[in-house]
C-alpha cells in the first residue's frame, strides 16, 4: 500500500542552523504513529514539514503518493485540506467564535449547510467535552481548553489525516485519558494519525509506530514494544530520567543553605 | 568586522526587503482578481477602517480648514485680499492637506491596527493555521483590506476636505468678516478639474501605501510579542514617509501634465 506520508533523507535548516537531518519515515494510511523526542529537538517542524509550512532544503516528502516539496503555494492548499494539525498552542483564530473556529474549514469550502456545519462543530465540541462554550470568544479560554477546541476544530475538518502537536500537554489526567480515547477511536475508524508527544503513557496506549527525534535526527522507528526493549543510549536516556549523567543531582534543601555560596557540582566534582 | 562588510549586509537586507514587499504587493492584487473574494471580512474592514475612521478625520478636516483660513487671512491682508481666503483654503486642500493629513492620521489608526493585527496573528501562528486549513492569509488579510483601504480612503478624504472648508468658512464668518456666498463661490470656483483628479488620485495610492506597508509589516514579524511592537511601529514610520514622499512625485508628476 502507498505510504500516507512519506519522508525521505529530509534535512531543513532555518537561518543557519540545522534543524533536521538526513530524516526517512514513512506512515501507513490508518497507521497511528507517535513522534518522541526531547524539548526543542524538531518535533514541531517535522510536523510543520508535512504541511508544507517549512520547505526542505533536501530530501522528498510524500503526501498520499504526491511530492510536495516543489509544489507552489497555490497547490499546497489543497494538499492541506486532506490534513488537519493541531497546533502545540492551539492557534485558534482570535476574531472568531468557538463556534466559527471550529466549523472553519467548512464553511470555508461552502459544501455544507450553516445547520450542517453546526451540527459537525457541536459534535466535535462534544468528542472534546466542551459542547457549552459555543458562542465564547478564545480569549475567555482557559489553555486547555484551548487546546481542546483546537483538537475540535482538527476533527470537524474530517479530515483523513490529522497532525497532533501535543495533544495532551497542559490538560489534567481526565482529559488527557479522554484524548487518548479520542485518538484510539480515530484509529479505529482509519484515520491516519500522526502525534507529538511527550506523555509516554498516551504514547504506549496510542501507537502504532514511533519514531524517537533526538537533536534533528531519528533515533528510533519502530513498534512500541521495541522502543521498550531498545538499548541504544540514546534511546534510554529519553525513556527513564534515571540514566541520566551523574551531574544531574538534585538541588540542596532549602535548610541546607547557609550564609556559604552553593557550589554547584560538576562531572569531575 | 569591518565596516564596508556591514554596510553590504544592510543593504543586501534591504534589497531583500524590496523584493519581498514587491512580492507580497503582486500576491495581494493578483488576490483582487480571482477568487474567493471574503466579502464578510471585507464589510467588516470597510467597517473598521471607515466608520472607525470617521471622526478623526473630520477633525483633522475642521482644524485644518480652521487653521488656514486664519493663516491664509494673514498672508492675504497686504495685498488686500482677504477675501480670496477661500480660494486659498480648497485650492490647497483639495490637493494636498486634505489627502495628506487624512492618509497620516489614517496610517496613524488604521495602519498600525492592521499591521499589530496580523503581527500578532503572525506570533501566535494564527497565520500558519490559516495556511494549515487550506486558506491563503495573503488573501484573506491583505487583499481584503487593501480592497477596503482603496474604497474607504478616497471617501474619507473627500469627507475631510469638505470639513475643511467649512472650518475655514467658520473662522472666515467668525473672526474675518468674509460673505458666505463670496466664501463658497470662491471656494468652489477655485477647484479646477485636474485638482480634482489629483486629489482622488492621491487617497488612492496612499491608501494602497497604507494598506501594503502595514500587511508587509505584520507578515514580516519575527521574536514574539517584542516583534508585534516592533512591527506596529514600523508600519507607521514608513507609512507616513512613503506617503510624503510619494506626495511629492504624483504632484510633480501632474504639475507636468496639467
Ligand atoms: N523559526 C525558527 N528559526 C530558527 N530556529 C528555529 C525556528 N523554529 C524552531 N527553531 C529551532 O528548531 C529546533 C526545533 O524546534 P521545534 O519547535 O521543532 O522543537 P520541538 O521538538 O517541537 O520542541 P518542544 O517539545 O519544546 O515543542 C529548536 O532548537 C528551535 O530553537
Ligand atoms: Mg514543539
């Protein structure tokens, strides 16, 4: 089967710093897979680079067979409408309603009816728990909820692929449990998912596949039980704090400090 | 680093500058022409940039108008003609201080509102979502509101030039003892056609000033919330010299036609 995404040898730089390097994955239509990886190691722009926000200074990306790296602007706009993301802070467009943020896409492409496309909102409102909240404006949101009418506005898309940055960062555990459900739900109906995330137990519940970004490179692909038995250092470092070097000790107890200046420890201390 | 390398860097950053204005003014009017044409947020920018607009622009008008009238007075009285005022008055509005002044305070209100507008939409990746949902912001900011500047400025600025000319009429009956109906024959017998093409002209290319130097400003914002202040800033600065300067060659410009 065609891959739904395709990434091959991807590398980007932005100003001048490389952000990603020699980057291959591929995503399988209804795969779910889950992108790991530390702060600020390129997460973000990987997803970017599916949208085609970022162009690649090398390599190819494939969406649903279609290379989109030389396309035009133009063209892009129509290979994102086959995909929705949810931004890592939700973006939600300011001037408009919960209600018109979320039935965007919709009312944009005028294919449906106003009672249709209130109709999908409200549903999806209702799959993020927030059906109450119509007619309020971003600015009188809480961040998770934020980020919730985000994933609400991803959803009433129907769209076949959706992008997830972070889904569940910011939310407390009822609603984290509930957008992992939501995920698995979408995974059942065959919707191509790809999520960023840095809560492993959504991450082991969810996936399919991961791949682990360390500093702009893959460290890993595969399932999530391989990811589990992986030796590799890198690997391991990511997944249990506890192997991290020995300079990483806690800080002194309040109590402890006296009139002294703290000396902070070093590796050959 | 040595000097001349830096003054290279400055101004290759400003050729780039130019092109990606130049381009971002292509994207916008090419967006006039082909659609879909966002007419909601084009009433609503109409709206905003219009109605918003209004007052200040009549004030400027009345104290413009008000202003001349008692300075032009001045100027007159040696040659014994101040009764000529009016004449003096529209002739100048109509073909400078009224487009002018309008588009200054305009940029003042309007400018730097669409430029912190679409910089903070910028900052907070509003324009990626946009982009993300297979909308084109190009289209759905900067052509509808340079399609709104270039209705609403001509408008506001025949709307200033006439208060303008009543606030000199005032000042002419009040302090300066002028017949109204020598005021207003004179004030009209003065206006000649080319000032009138000049004075609808003018408001149209400053009003597309505004709009593109504000957009571009917005667009262009980088490093957060500092950025949007950066860029709001911007938007007026280089609005108002552009519309000075500009000012400046369209009359030139006519004053070899006419
Ligand atoms: N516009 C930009 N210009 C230059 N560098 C950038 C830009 N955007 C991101 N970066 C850099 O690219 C790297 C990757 O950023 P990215 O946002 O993808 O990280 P991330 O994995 O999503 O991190 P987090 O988990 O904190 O969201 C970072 O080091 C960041 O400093
Ligand atoms: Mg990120």
């Amino acid at each position: 089967m065609e891959p739904m995404i395709a990434f091959t040898d991807v590398r980007l730089t932005l100003g001048d710093r490389l952000i990603l390097k020699d980057v291959s994955f591929e995503v399988q239509p209804g795969e779910t897979r889950v992108v790991l990886g530390g702060s600020g190691s390129g997460k973000t722009t990987l997803l970017r680079l599916v949208l085609g926000l970022y162009r690649p200074d090398r390599g190819s990306i494939l969406v649903a067979g279609q290379d989109i790296t030389g396309l035009p602007e133009r063209d892009l706009f129509q290979v994102r409408q086959q995909m929705a993301m949810v931004f890592q802070d939700a973006a939600l467009f300011d001037s408009l309603s919960v209600r018109e943020n979320v039935g965007y896409r919709l009312w944009e492409q005028g294919l449906l009816s106003d009672e249709e496309i209130e109709q999908k909102a409200l549903e999806s409102l209702k799959f993020v728990g927030l059906d109450d909240i119509l007619d309020k404006m971003p600015a009188e949101l809480s961040g998770g909820m934020r980020k919730r009418v985000g994933i609400a506005r991803a959803l009433a898309s129907g769209a076949k692929t959706l992008l997830y940055d972070e889904p569940t960062a910011g939310l407390d555990p009822i609603n984290t449990c509930l957008i992992g459900r939501l995920i698995l739900r979408l995974k059942a109906m065959g919707v191509t998912q790809v999520v960023v995330t840095h809560d492993l137990e959504t991450a082991y519940r969810v996936a399919d596949r991961m791949i682990l970004v360390v500093k702009g490179r893959l460290a890993f692909d595969g399932t999530p039980d391989e990811l589990r038995r992986c030796e590799r250092p890198e690997v391991r470092q990511f997944l249990d704090p506890g192997s991290l070097p020995s300079e990483w000790k806690p800080l002194p107890n309040r109590d402890d400090i006296t009139g002294e200046p703290v000396s902070v420890s070093r590796r050959d201390s | 680093m040595p000097t001349s390398f830096n003054l290279a860097a400055k101004l290759f950053n400003v050729v780039l500058i130019v092109q990606e204005f130049t381009l971002l003014c292509a994207q916008t009017v090419a967006g006039l022409v082909r659609p879909p044409w966002y007419l909601r947020e084009i009433m609503l920018q109409l709206d905003r940039i219009g109605v918003g607009s209004l007052f200040i622009v009549m004030l400027t008008g009345l104290f413009t108008g008000m202003v001349l009238a008692l300075q032009g007075a001045v100027q007159l009285e040696p040659y014994g003609a101040t009764m000529y005022v009016s004449r003096l008055i529209s002739e100048s509005v109509v073909r400078e201080l009224g487009p002018v002044l309008a588009a200054l305070m305009i940029a003042g209100r309007v400018g730097t509102g669409i430029a912190s507008e679409i910089a903070s939409m910028q900052v907070t990746e509003q324009i990626d979502a946009f982009r993300a949902e297979g909308t084109d912001p190009i289209k759905k900011l900067a052509t509808t509101r340079l399609a709104a500047c270039l209705l609403m400025i001509p408008v506001l600025t025949v709307i200033t030039n006439c208060i303008a000319i009543l606030g000199g009429w005032l000042v002419a009956r009040l302090y300066l003892a002028i017949d109204s109906y020598f005021y207003w024959t004179w004030a009209f017998e003065a206006i000649q056609m080319d000032d009138i093409v000049q004075g609808l002209v003018k408001p149209l290319i400053f009003g597309f000033i505004i709009a593109m130097v504000s957009c571009y400003a917005g667009f262009s914002t980088k490093g957060g919330t500092a950025g949007v202040g950066v860029s709001t800033t911007q938007s007026m600065v280089y609005s108002s010299i552009l519309i000075l300067a500009s000012d400046f060659f369209i009359t030139k410009f006519f004053m070899a036609f006419a």
